[in-house]
C-alpha cells in the first residue's frame, strides 16, 4: 500500500543463498521460471550494456522533481541491495547522478532501478555503477516533498516490495517475492539444464520443430503447406 | 503477489456506508484525500463522458490476447463492484464488449476499468455501462491461458487490492485500500465543506493570492514584480 | 507495391451487394470473421461518436506534408468509395478539410481514413462526412510532390488494395480483401445470428463459464478455486 | 528567455480590433495566413467539442507538479485574455479544475491553454470555460516553487510571448504575434473571401484538378494515368 | 494478402547477384535510389551497432505473444535469408533469443527483423547475429496459435513480400521488392558514383550552394539576406 | 519570432571566453547553474555516447521532409558554431548525413543539434562528428520549401536565440543565453568547486542525511522510522 512519510527500518530480505543463485541467471530465464510474471516494462533500459545483477529490494516512493526521499533511503541500505525508486507520477527528471552513487556504493548497493530519469551517465559508466531507467536527463530535482522509504511500490508497472528480488541485465528487470525466490532459483536452474543440449542440437541444423516434436500438433491445428 | 491459475472466492470489500460516502466526491477530491497516491496513470479515459462510480474492485489478471478470466471473473461479481482489469503485459486488444457487459451488469457490477482495449462502445454507451480503459479496438481476444482472479495486481501504475474502492469519473480512477474507506471519505467531505463559500469570494473577483494570504510566502521566496 | 507517380483508373471494386451486407456489421464482428486479422491500428479514431460505414477502397499515397494528391484521388472516387490515404512517413498535419470534403461528397465518397492528420473538424462533423484520421491538427499541406492513386497501400499498419472493403465504426477500421467479401460476410452473420440468445441469457444471470461450458476446461487448465 | 521569479505587469496587447477580426477565424485559417507557422503541437486538445475564442495571452511559466504562479497569473488578467501555461519538464498534473477556472473567469479570462493536466472537467464544461490541455488528470499539484507570469514561454511547441494572440477551436492552437495581429487578419480575411464560391463550385462535382488547374503541372512532374 | 494458417514452400527470391551488389549500400543509399519509399519505421534499431546487411526476406506472421510459427519459419530458411517477422498487433514481447539464432544460423539466415521484441540481446551480440526490433523485453512467448510463413505482411509499416530484398543497418531498414533489386541497385551504384567527388569539395570548403547551385533558386524562391 | 525566407548574416555571439569555461561542464551542471531552465526534452539524444561540446548556435528553420535550408546555413557557420535545427512540424526523417557534415566541419562548426532525425549515422560517428537528434532514420529529404537561418527557433522544448551557447553531452542539451554565458559559467564553477569534497565524504560512507544536515527538516515534515 502507498504510504508516505514513511521510512520502515527492518524489512525480511530474501535468503542470501538464493539472491546468489538467482545471480546466475539472466532476467529471461528467471521471468520464465516465475511463470512469465513480475517484470518491469521494457521502457527500462540500462545505461550502459553488459551490466547484470541481482539483489534485495531497498524500495523509495518519490514524487516528481523530488529526489529527497533517495537520502533517506541510502541509510536503509545493506551490502546486496538495490535501490528501486518508484514515483507518485510520470517524469523523466534526473533524480539520480555521481554523488548519490557514491554514497550509494558506499552503503553497499549493488545498482539502481528507477522509473524516471538519472544524468551523470559517463560518470556512472565510469563507476561501473549500473541503473536502469526509463530516461537519461540533465533535469535536477529538488527536496521539498515526502515520499516513503521500504514500503510496497509499483516500479515501471512492477509491484515490489521490501525486499524482494531483483534480477537485472540487457533484457530488462525482473521482479522475485522474496518468499519465491529459492524456489524460483531451482525453476531457473532446471530450464537452464538442458539448454546447452539443446543449443548444440540446433547448431547442427536439427530443427525446432523435430527437436521439440511439433509437428504433428501444427498440423492438428491446421497448419497447410503450399508449394 | 502475482499468481496466475487463482480464484479466490471470498473478499474482505470496502464497507458499504463508506463506499456510498466515496461515492459522493469526484477523483480529484479523493485523490487529494488520499495524500495525492492511489490514482491510474491519466492515459485511462471514460469510453463516454459524464460517468462517475464508486464500488469495490473484483479484479482480474488477464495475459496479452486473453479474455478468458473475465468469464471466471463474472462469477465471483457481488452488487455493487467494479471489475479491475490488469494484463501482464501492455495490449490494446478488445477484451471486453457488449456480451460481457450484459454479463457483468447482470451479476451487479456498476462497470469496468481495464488497463487495455473495448469494443462494442457504441453499444456500451447506449447501454450505459461505464468502462475505464486505455484503448478502443475492434480486435477480439482467445480463451487460452489462465490468469487469476481477486489476486493484488497493477493496473495502469496503481496496485489494486481486491476489495479496494474504485473511484471514477472524467479526471480519473483513484484507488482507495479498503482499509481507508471511512476516513478517506471523511477527509473528502472535510475538503469540499469550506469550497463553496470559496467558489463564491473567487467569482465576486477575490483573488486566491489573497484568500490563501499567498503574498507574504511569494515576497519570502523571492518573488519580483516588473513593471 | 509502392509506386509514385501513378493512377490507376479501372479498379476491381469488391461486389456491391457484400458490401452492402457488410455494413450491416460493426468493425469487431467483421475482424472477427476475417480470423482476427485486417484491422488498422487503435490510434485511427473517428472525428465524431456514432459514424459506420463500409464502403470500396480508393487509395492515396501521400507524401507528408503534401496533399497534392488527394485532388488527383477525386477524380478516381465512384459512388460508395471510401478514401484510404497512407502517408510515406509519420505525419500529422491536417491533410483534408471542408473544401476537400464536399468535393469527396459530390463524387460520390462515403468518408476519409487517412493515417495522418484531419482539420475543419467542426464544418465536418456538421456536414455529417465522417473521417477516421491519428490526429487533428490545423496544420495545412503543399502541393508539391508525386504520390500515387489506387496502389496497394499500408495504411496505420494493414495492407490496402484499391477496391478492398472498409468497414469504420466507434471501434476501428478493418480491411476486408475484394475477393473475402461476400464469404466474410456470410461469416458475421454467422456470429450474429445467435448472439441475441445469448444476450438475453446473459442479461437473466446465465454465467459465460456455463453457457459456454468452460468450467471443466479451466479445471484441466488447472484452475484452482480458494476461500 | 526563461526567466524565474519575475512577474511583468504591463505588458503590449494585441489591438483589441485586430483581436476581434482574428475570432472570426478558424485555427487552420489563421495558421495558413501566418505562414504555416505559430501551432502548438496537435497533442494539445480541448476539453470539450466546439469551444472557439481568440484573446491576448497572459503567460506563465510552471514547475512539474507545482501550480503556485497560476494564483500570481490571476491578478495580471485583463478583460479578453487567455491565460497559456508552460512548464520546464513534462508533466501530466492537473494543475487546474472548476476554482481556478471560477477565479479567472471573474477576471476577465477567455479560457486557458496549458502544455499539461487540467480537472474538473465536467465542471469546467459545465461552466463553459474552454480549456486546451495535454492531459486530464485527477492529480492535484503543490505550492512551493517560483516561476514567472509574463515572459516568454514554450508552450506545446510554440513561442508565446506576452500579449501575443492566441486563436484556437477544434482544430488546435495557433500563436499570432501581436505585431502581426492585424496584417494576419488581413489575410485571413482574404483567404476566406473566395472559399464560398469554390465550396459551390466543389459541391456541384467540379474537380479540384480543374478549379485549381492542376492538370498539366501534374502533367509535367511526370503522373501517369493507368488503365 | 493476410492468410493464416499457411506456409509457402517455395517463394521467388530476388536475384544473387542483385542481393550482393545492394549489399555494397546501406540503407539510406537504397531507399533514395527506390524513390524514397519501402523505408520501415524508424522505430527499428539494432540490437547493436556496426550491423549491416542484404538478404531475402522469408516473412512470418505472429499473434502477439506468440512465437510458434518462428520454429515453421526456420525450416524454410535458405542460405542468405533475412528472416521478416510481423505481429498482428502491437507487441513488445521477446519472440526471439539465442536458442532460435543458433538455429536460424544452422539454416542459413543473415539475420531478423521483427516488429516486436527480442532477448537475450547479449548473447545474440557475442553470436553476431544481427537482429532490428522495435524492443528489447525478457518476456517469453507461448506456441498456441497458427500465424503463416512466406505470406505478405506489414512489418513496421513496411510491405514485405517473401523473397524481396532487405537492407538494414544502423540508418534502418528498407525492403527493396525483388523485381525491383536490380534496377535499384544501378540506381544506387549511380548516386554513389559521384559522392567521393563531392565530399572532397565539401570538405576543401566549397558550399553546397555554391556546388549544386541553389543559389538563383533560393532568390527566385525569395530567400532575403538581413544584415 | 518565426519568420520564414529569411537568413540573419550578423549575429551576436556569446563571448568566446565564456563559452570556453562553459564547455569544462556537463549539460547537468549547467542546467542547475541556470536554475534550472533552458534543458531540450529527454528524447534528445546523441548518435554516440562520450560526445561533449560548449558552442555558439546558428539556428535553422526547416519544414518537415525538406533540409534546402541546412545548405544556406552552412555559409553562416563560424568556427566554434553549432547548427541547431528546428522543425515547423514533427517530423524524423534523416535531414543530414556525412556530405552534410563535411561541409558543417569545413566551415567550422563542432556538432549538430536536430529536433529531427540524422542518418549516415556509422559514418557520422567514425569522423566524431557528433550529433544530438530525436530519431535516426534513412530517409531523405526535398530541396523545395524556403525556410529561415539565424532567426529564434524552439527546438526539443527549448528557445534558441541565434547566438545562445548550446552544452550538450550524454545527458541532454542545454541552452545558455548570450548575455548570461558569463554568469552561468560562474555559477557553474561554484557549483563544481566544493563537489570533490563532498564526493570523497560519501565515498567514505558519510550520509548526504549528516552531510546536508537534512534530519530536522525531515522529522519537520512529519517522516517517521518505524521498526
């Protein structure tokens, strides 16, 4: 539930175990694994290829053109998270740039997902620090109004709650309630198992659909070739 | 949580008394008395001015292409209840026209806010049945996947709580937790009480600078008059 | 094929007399008898509430910014024609206005659907010429470029070729080909033809999971049912 | 030039006269007599069918979220005026509803045009006061950033300075400069004089091609006839 | 002509050596040299830069969300196809990743484009396997409904019929219809032949006013020089 | 004011000095040193990322589909200039290429800032010739429409006056007026000295909470910590 001027100090993180093996995957295999649900939408890029992460939510409501609430939410942070920042209305404002990714990693914060805009881009390339956003601006913010920190949010039309985890990489965001995340890991796993099978059976030229057995369904279905 | 392939049967919805109180003020109004959170992104529009609704969200998670849950959905319709409509992914197809309509009003829904497309809007609106959507398209939809019913989703940015109010009109859809129903309804009323006798100073020439006593903040903030 | 500079003046028009029954038919009943396919994208909205039409295609290609053409279609355009105006890249200047209109008129066109922008709307909506248009703008054109005139077009995404059926109403736009015609219409009556049983099945509280017996399918789905 | 924290409160009008010879006119008229030139971007939508004013605008320029100034702007309307709002960043809010609106009215106010939200739509329409907006949007704004009234401002796209004449209806917004206020008129006028005639002329079945003689231009830019 | 439920087996590709000698332009070269049409939107970008390739297009048509007849497609690859996918409305979802690369590649194809989404994109950069799209998005796709193979599609606004020509590369991508490749082609060869001439002058610093003499048509057009 | 047909050959340039010290910041810091004022619209973005560039602005007036104009700009170009292109109408086709941009560079000018689209974007970025645009499209344009140089355009949002000093990097485009150049490098420098200090504080694991002295407003403003 929305709540503001809000700021919950103790929140259940997922298992460490599991954020690790959920680590090694990619957003699209853990978004399989969860049953296609729970990801951001992809207007969410990251600003710089090749980043991948997966950690516990730290959640910040903010509202536009106000990026205070971010301040109080580095305190929140914990070795392993991810800070994700959800606001009160559409905006594309850089709430976010080197200063507060300093303070950030300092904290411990593995990344940053937020649904509006950072700036500082080369500076954060540089870093190594890795955002994904859903716009990059020279915008800056002020610090007037009060949002929550550690409450349940929707981010990019994903809800999340303190917590939970995140997986993050080229493809997009994705979104793990930190009581399915064990779980979620084994789906992820087993899905991988017989991928490289698989792959090495395709690049020999055997097709998808003798591989996968598909068509005599195709044909139930009504499939006609022409010459 | 998502979770797909539930129904569940039994909701706590919003008390009746608060929700006809609700019932009584537009968007803005229980917007603004909610601490401006709760309200769907502006993209959602009435298919035909004028409606205005207040009653409890039955809601359903629907996938891209699929209607099928709404059939699942209209059972689980008590009198006086909005059907809230999310899709796990953005779609603008017709998931709902005329039929459905017939269907849902027949079990006691006062109308429908889906976070995709209608059809059949000619006859909607002869019909009177009100729907809140983000799109009109003539593009039917299958009955393939399972989705759920009564779970939490998000719909157009705002996280829906079976049992939640909808409020509705020309501005907008706001949610209300079912669990703020009453004192959000007072914190309406509270609002409108005094706008009356305000409508009448600003109409006899009263400026809000001076109503508000704003003059004084202006001067401190820096405010300068040029000639 | 796109092809500037070209009229063709002899047409293949799709038979009067499936044209004629297809307007009996909103745009939904027909895209579904086409399978679901044929349908222009959702942001083509008509200028007023209440317009269905269905009539034979004339094609236009346009260049933006530049209606030139659309004084050659005139000329092309018999009794029950509808022009289809596509535009070589995203434009949303007002191509068409009240002068252009009567003279559609006097040549017997039935409305507008053009992937660009319309104006005079108010002159047309009281003239009673309905257009289905992505924007109004008051932005006018020059004449100054070649396009073309009945050549396959694409059109808010669907395919046109000149003497296709246009079906438009409140819910869209859908392209019928010349040769679908007569047996896409026997298909919407087909869909119509027990609809009103089922309407007043529906209006008595019959659910759609037993009229349309889909309560075991959705067990086998594995649907589950929670109190 | 933006400008923050100033309001001018003697600024040049537009020649009443000229201003009233302008409000015989459509947008699309005034915007080919200036030259094609001076349109807001055809995002910008009245809240209501039919509206048409043309007045002198009193600008402001706005913060996201923040409609504080609307209250200073008031106090500079004169008898005539149109109050145009812009704001720095993209922002959907409704900075405006049925009070303001009651305010400005008794203030002399023709309308407004604002580069964001507006509510109370119903009220508004109710009331008459014409509104151009980007957005309707329940969402409310605070009171605690300075902007300006009266200076220059991008407003959807356009350049509007002070004093300049704001024409607009259903087909959009268009800026006259108030220093070419009255040779617009002018133009527009003659634009307007022989559209009777060729109306006539049009609807009794003469081609375009003829009236406006375009055969042989075509002729020689190289259109081909097929049959 | 949308037909679903098709595969075409054997299609009329554009000429080899009409295919190598277009390879040798990129995009913006080839649409100048087709008149300025056949361009998809610009919408469609790489998944990574530096990409550039000519192929013939073998066309699948989607449903949204579902990528089934991807697998159909694969088996009716020839060396040198570009693999054109269309969706029969809009969809972000990631139909395509590095499984389906590999066995598009086992069959011969150069690349994708796709009016939809596509994932694992780093995988697919490692692999040098380009692919345009209009997304990015992790979500997967179900295998439920027949589309067709080798039909004509719309593909980003773009006709495509099976065995045209595709040239893409990180200007865009235009489909150059196969009877048409080798007539493009000299054209192309054509407006490049001269460019290296001109580029030098240019860059010595001769204007292009001077070089392509607009100056006397500026003038006569009324161009005016202020001091 | 827009004025059409029109080349300005004198314009008053920002100091030289001024724009030197102006180019040693990013867009971000510039932005906030003018108060947050005078920043492009997000979509703007550069062909390549790192670019970085402080110049004086020629402005050009195009219409859409038509780059006559960019030819007559070039002969305004002074070493140091920046081209900054407006548009009449939206509009992303490729209005300038690499012959463009050889003959840009040979007059001197750093970059190009287009409210439009760029292509020959692969040779573009292989001279470091860096461009700032909305889109990137292979379309070309006519030579037909006359329209200005060096007059007062609105480009992305944002007023240029001929002669303002353009910052543009990875994180959008700012305009500086002429007469403020000077100040907003002061304010700019200001801004930067104690940065470092603060940087290395955060890094430290110092929170901006004690850094800023934020904590009594906040408790102020009514946030609460909760367990």
């Amino acid at each position: 539930m929305y709540q503001l001027g809000i700021v919950r100090r103790h929140i259940q993180r997922a298992e460490r175990e599991a954020v690790d093996r959920l680590a090694q995957f990619g957003s699209a295999t853990v978004h399989e694994a969860m049953g296609r649900v729970g990801l951001m939408k992809p207007y969410m890029r990251p600003i710089y290829g090749g980043a991948h992460l997966a950690g516990t939510a730290v959640t910040v409501l903010l509202h536009p053109g106000d990026n205070w609430m971010m301040h109080v939410a580095a305190e929140q942070i914990r070795e392993g998270d991810v800070v994700v920042a959800a606001v009160t209305a559409d905006c594309t404002d850089g709430f976010f740039g080197d200063l507060l990714a300093t303070s950030f990693r300092a904290q411990g914060a593995l990344g940053l997902v937020i649904d509006a805009g950072v700036r500082d881009v080369k500076d954060l390339t540089a870093m190594g620090f890795p955002v994904w956003s859903k716009a990059i601006s020279a915008k800056g913010t002020i610090k007037a109004t009060l949002g929550s920190v550690n409450v349940s949010v929707v981010c990019a039309g994903a809800m999340v709650h303190p917590g939970d985890v995140i997986v993050a990489d080229d493809d997009g965001v994705v979104v793990v309630p930190a009581a399915l995340a064990s779980q979620t890991a084994d789906a992820a796993a087993a899905r991988e198992a017989n991928e490289a099978g698989k792959r090495a059976r395709l690049a020999a030229g055997v097709l998808g659909l003798d591989m996968y057995q598909m068509r005599e369904t195709l044909a139930k279905a009504g499939l006609k070739y022409i010459d």
